[in-house]
C-alpha cells in the first residue's frame, strides 16, 4: 500500500537527503541539489568543458555526493542542479521525457547538511535551490508537483532578488565564510569551488550535470 508520505501520485516530488530519497516513490529522473557547493561548482566545472569522477567528488562532498551516489543505486537518471542552473537542469529533464515518449516522474532532493552527530538539517540554500528547479520545470509545464515542490518553487520565486543575502546570511554561507575542511578538501584535488556569491546568481550557467557511468558530466 502506498505512503501517505511516498508522493507516488505527483509528477514532481521533492524530499531531503538519502533518507528523503528512501522515503519517496522510485522516480525516473532525480535531480539532486546541493548549492553550496556541490551544485554550483560542478555547473561550473561541466560549463567549461570538465567532468568529474564520482569516486573523487566523495571525498570533498559529504552531502552531495553522497545522495549522487544513492540515487544512482535506484536506477534513476540523476541530475545535479541548483539556482546557478535551473533553467538548464529543467530543459534536461525535458529532453529526457521527449526521449522516453512518456510521462516520467521526477524527484528534486535537497541534500541538506549534517550536524555534528551526523543528523539531517534543513539548509536555507538548499530549499531555494530545489525551489529554483521546480520553478523552472513549472514554467516549462510540468506542474504536477508535489505540495513540497509548489512551496518550495514560490519561496524562491518571492524571494529571488533576496538569493545573496540569503545564501550569505545562511548557516552555510557563514560558515564556508568561516572556512571548512571541504574548501581545503576540493582546492587539494584541483577543484575552484563555486563562491556563495556565484552559488546566488540564478541561471549564469547554461549547462546541465549528468551521472553517466560513475562521471559527472554535461548533459547532452
């Protein structure tokens, strides 16, 4: 019998980490959402021409990463998106239900951050960037979403011209201001991580990130 809590009757589905990804009904598509820095860096990096190994992104993203790889066990298409951008991660989603010639459910997980005791938080960037995405696939139309996903769209939608503050101003923003072991984890391996600041420029990147074979990719 389904959950009441499993979304299986949307089209779009929106939950939080690995757990939320156990949680939600099996999808053909998840989009994962980590906008600091996950996200917004690799949208940078696959922008330029780049691509990353899963394998290696483990090791400077605790959170990202982490539900990348989760989500890949269930077999979904799994896309990397944030605010930085939304747009393109929407048209992928697109592309992809044209190339199935069927409808196909989505998830948007937020990867959220963990406490020191490893527990799931709520991360301010993180619902705006899931809101960013689903924004962008309800203006493309596809609009079945969940009530997760209509709330979280019409926060980033009223508060769009407050991104930089807020991401500034966040848990998060304060404390890669402060420093974390991952800048020092991501510079290590060649890696420019995305700045807050570009983390809070909506669409400045046109390029969608795609898992293909362990690798983090452009979409195509």
């Amino acid at each position: 019998m389904p959950s009441p809590f499993d979304q299986s009757y949307y089209q779009v589905r929106v939950e939080w980490g690995t757990e939320g990804l156990a949680r939600v009904e099996a999808s053909d598509i998840i989009v994962v959402v980590d906008v600091l820095r996950f996200s917004s860096t690799l949208a940078n990096i696959v922008a330029e021409g780049g691509t990353v190994d899963l394998s290696d992104a483990v090791n400077w993203s605790t959170n990202g990463a982490a539900v990348v790889t989760a989500a890949a066990e269930t077999g979904a298409v799994v896309l990397v998106g944030g605010i930085r951008n939304a747009a393109a991660t929407a048209r992928a989603v697109m592309t992809l239900q044209e190339r199935r010639a069927a409808r196909t459910s989505v998830t948007v997980i937020a990867a959220g951050e963990r406490t020191p005791a490893g527990d799931l938080r709520f991360a301010v960037e993180d619902q705006l960037g899931v809101g960013a995405v689903v924004s962008a696939l309800i203006d493309l139309g596809v609009d079945h979403c969940a009530p997760d996903g209509a709330v979280a769209a019409e926060g980033y939608r009223a508060l769009r011209r407050a991104l930089r503050h807020m991401l500034a101003a966040s848990g998060s923003g304060r404390e890669i201001a402060d420093g974390v072991p991952s800048t020092d984890r991501m510079v290590a391996a060649g890696i420019r991580p995305a700045t807050t600041e570009e983390a809070a420029e909506p669409d400045a990147v046109d390029a969608a990130v795609v898992l293909r074979e362990g690798v983090l990719e452009r979409f195509a």
